[in-house]
C-alpha cells in the first residue's frame, strides 16, 4: 500500500462477534516487529474489515540488545482473541523462530497455516499488490 494509504481507510468500528475471519501472524525474535491482524471474510460485496490485534516492537531508545518478543504473551494474545471471537478460519503464521508456538496453538485446537514468508513465490506480485492496492483504495474512496 502507498505511504498514507492506511490513514486514509483506517475507521473505527466495533468487531462483530459472529464474523468469520483469518487471523495473520507474523513473529520476530528481538530486533524487528511482531504484529497480530485479524481480517474479515467479507460476505457478498462487503469490503474486508482489518484489525490489529496487538503488536510487539523493541524501543531502541529504552530496550538494551536482550530484548525479546515476550512469546508467551504473544500465545497468550493469540488464544485470547479466538476465545472471544471463534468463528476464525485460519491463522497463518510465518514458522521462522516460531513453530513450538505454531504447535501448541494447533494443540489448542485452532486452524494454523503455515505461510513461509521466507519464499518469494508465496508473496504477493509487486504488479498485483499495486493492482489490489489501487482497487482497495478506489472502492474505499467511493463509499465515503
């Protein structure tokens, strides 16, 4: 998406409970970002609704070079959001550093998918990710 674009779609809304929806996971282990999304499967001609769920970043100016992501939290974060909103699909998690969590959410039940965003062939095409983000931010533009 374009530098703004996130601003410019972002609203307020209150998540349904009876939604259906794929929870995104994408860990780090100490110097980059982890971050939990939840998205709607969109029904008919609805637009997807994304939330961010809760993210994990080291503070450069306070964490020393020990800092890590605390995982525990994060699992913790995990099954406490699909305790409160079950209808999830799926949860695709990147496995690098992260397959003991991957393991123990499946042992808990819920749908993980494993999405290796180490491979290049799984990501998004740079032509069809400005295609789909050009359409995104027309459609969304429209219904203002």
């Amino acid at each position: 998406m374009p530098q703004g674009a996130w601003d410019l779609l972002s609203a307020e809304f209150d998540w349904p409970d009876d939604q259906d929806y794929v929870l995104g996971f994408d860990g780090s282990y100490s110097g980059d970002s982890t971050a939990i999304v939840a998205v709607t499967v969109p029904k008919d001609d609805e637009l997807p609704m994304v939330k961010l769920v809760a993210t994990w970043e080291k503070n450069f100016d306070r964490d020393g070079d020990d800092w890590r992501v605390p995982i525990a939290e994060v699992e913790a974060t995990i099954l406490d959001w699909c305790r409160q909103y079950p209808q999830v699909r799926e949860i695709a998690c990147d496995p690098f550093r992260w397959a003991r969590t991957m393991e123990s959410l499946m042992e808990h039940g819920l749908p993980i998918v494993e999405y290796n965003t180490g491979y290049l062939k799984l990501m998004i095409p740079h032509q069809l990710h400005v295609r789909s983000s050009t359409s995104i931010l027309n459609r969304r533009k429209k219904k203002l």
